[in-house]
C-alpha cells in the first residue's frame, strides 16, 4: 500500500516599491525652472514658483507680482512639492503682475499647478482682460469642474477635481483657433475659439477675476475670489501641444507616495511519506502420524487321546507376534517476509 501526501505551502511575497520625492524649496526650485524641453524660453512670458516662497517672475522679463492683501505661505503644497501659497476667498486678497501682458492675435498658453479646498462656489485662478471686451479665466465652477473662458468661448471639463494637486493648462493656437483645456496630462476638451483682440498689454491676475475697467480704470472689476493652494503659474506665448503638457507635468508632478504590493505566491510541495508494510508468512505444519498394529495370535491345540496305556500327550504351541509401527512426521514451515518500502522525493 502506498499513500501520498501533498501539502501546500504558501508564502506571501511582500514587494515594497518605495517612490521618493525631495519637497524642499531649493530642489523644487530647479525642478521648476528647468524649461520643459519644447518650450523655448523666448516663448515663456512670466513663470511664478511660490515653493520658492516667493512672488518673483523667474524669467527675464521680470514681471513680478503685486498684492495688497497677500495670500500666505504653507509649507507643504501637496506631499513631496514642497512650500505653495493659500488664498482664502478673501476681497482683495489677489496678485497682480506690475507690468502687463499681452494676449491680442497670438497663441498663448496658461498652465497652474492647483489644489482646491472643499468651498462651493466659482473660483477663479488666472484672469486677464478688459471688462466688457475680450478677456481670459481659468477656474472651478462652483462644483469644482475645471473650465476655460477666451475671448468668448467657454470649455469647461467633465469631471471635477478632487482635493489633491493637479495642473490645469489652457492654451490657444491661433493658426488653429483651437482652445483646449488640459487636466493634468490629459486633453479634457477642445473647442474651436478666437482669437484676443483690441486689449492689449493687460494686468495678469492671481487669485480671482479681475478685469481692467475702461468707465472707471480706478475700479477694476473683481469677484470669484480663489480658495485652496497654488504651486505655479507658467504663462507662454505659444501654444501648448499634448507633448508638451506632459513634458511639463512629469517636470514638477508630485512623487507618489509609498506603495505596499502583497504578492502571494503559492508554492505546492508533494512530499513523500514512506509505508512501511510488514507481511509476516508463518506456515507450521505438523503431521503427526502414529499406526500401531498389534496382531496376537494364540493358538492353543490340545488333543487328549485315551488309551489303554494310558499315556497323555499334550502339546501346546502359543505364538505371538505383536507388530507395532509408528510414524510421525513433523514438517513446521515458518515463513517471515519484511518487505518496507521508502520513497520520498521533493
């Protein structure tokens, strides 16, 4: 008889795959100002890094922001992208660059690094314009979709953001006139548009919508006051295409946090268990045999004759022949077969 067992072994295979990420201002810093590699820097008009904590334009052009009522510093943007800066929907809390910006006839791109906080109504990010006239916004809707506004054409995206970082890129081709709004790395939608005109060099605003005001200059139209944090605002005066907003976000996209993967593998081990079968054969067989044969013969003969001479004879003859044989065999067989057999293989 021979029995197997299989046992089953399984081991769980824990595969960490650590992503590290330096968040502090000064590697954030060169990070951020390396040019994405198909943008020429001649096309980059204003690019602002708050996780330098500050409100300096790292271009050439040196086109520094304003503020009255600043937004503030927190350390952490979102993990691993360092120091951003927070507004809190407050009037007058905005930034507001000291030179203008012109968007008339050309191709132009906007990209901000954005993480919204948990208020329901419209924020405005980027604005730039003349009130009553052509102008540009990007934002949230009060459901937190991203959307676009240029020169009379508005795009908005399907889906809303979530609280964590994102960048929202919205760039014009005026050889095109396409508008497209990026979320991230993804073209989220695409419209044909227009192109700016008759605005010329205007304030570029942070933080909420402000349009220059030709009735009252002294009174800029302002409102949907931003809430939640930013890490940069980039400003080109080229379109950018889907290339380029990838190259631009894998640039500066914040590092993904610890991933633990549990891989289980199973491993099946056939063991081999060894039955040892023991069939002892044991015959005894005995025969007795025992013939005894007694044969007694007596024979007595006695003839009395009576004469006259009286003279008796008397014969007597006794024979006895006792035959005894005896026969016994004894034939014990014992027969003992051990026979283990022992197999194991792994």
């Amino acid at each position: 008889m021979r029995t197997w067992m299989i046992g089953a072994t399984i081991c769980l295979l824990c595969v960490v795959t650590l992503w590290q990420g330096d968040g502090s201002a000064a590697q954030l810093r060169r990070r951020m100002t390396a040019t994405p590699t198909a943008i020429p820097v001649r096309a980059i008009v204003s690019d602002y890094l708050f996780g330098a904590r500050s409100f300096r334009d790292h271009t050439a052009n040196r086109n520094h922001l304003q503020c009255q009522r600043c937004p503030t510093f927190v350390a952490e943007f979102a993990p691993a992208m360092g120091a951003g800066i927070t507004f809190a929907a407050q009037r007058q809390q905005l930034l507001l660059s000291h030179k203008g910006v012109n968007f008339d006839q050309r191709s132009f791109a906007v990209s901000v690094w954005v993480r919204r906080d948990t208020s329901t109504h419209e924020r405005v990010i980027v604005s730039h314009g003349v009130h009553g006239a052509d102008t540009f916004v990007i934002g949230l809707t009060s459901r937190h979709v991203p959307f676009c506004a240029s020169a009379g054409v508005t795009i908005t995206a399907a889906q809303p953001l979530d609280t964590h970082a994102h960048m929202l890129t919205c760039t014009f081709d005026a050889h095109r006139t396409q508008l497209r709004l990026y979320v991230d790395q993804q073209l989220a939608v695409q419209r044909k548009g227009n192109a700016m005109r008759g605005n010329g060099a205007q304030t570029l605003a942070i933080g909420a919508r402000h349009f220059a005001n030709r009735v009252t200059p002294s009174r800029p139209v302002q409102n949907a006051w931003f809430a939640g944090r930013l890490a940069r605002v980039l400003v080109t005066h080229q379109a950018l295409t889907t290339t380029d907003v990838i190259r631009l976000f894998n640039q500066i996209a914040p590092a993904p946090t610890a991933t633990a993967t549990m891989t289980p593998t199973v491993t099946a081990t056939a063991t081999m268990t060894p039955t040892a079968t023991m069939t002892p054969t044991v015959t005894a067989t005995m025969t007795p045999m025992a013939t005894a044969t007694m044969t007694p013969t007596a024979t007595a003969t006695m003839t009395p004759t009576a004469t006259a001479t009286m003279t008796p004879t008397a014969t007597a003859t006794a024979t006895m022949t006792p035959t005894a044989t005896a026969t016994a065999t004894m034939t014990p067989t014992a027969t003992a077969t051990t026979t283990p057999t022992a197999t194991a293989t792994t």
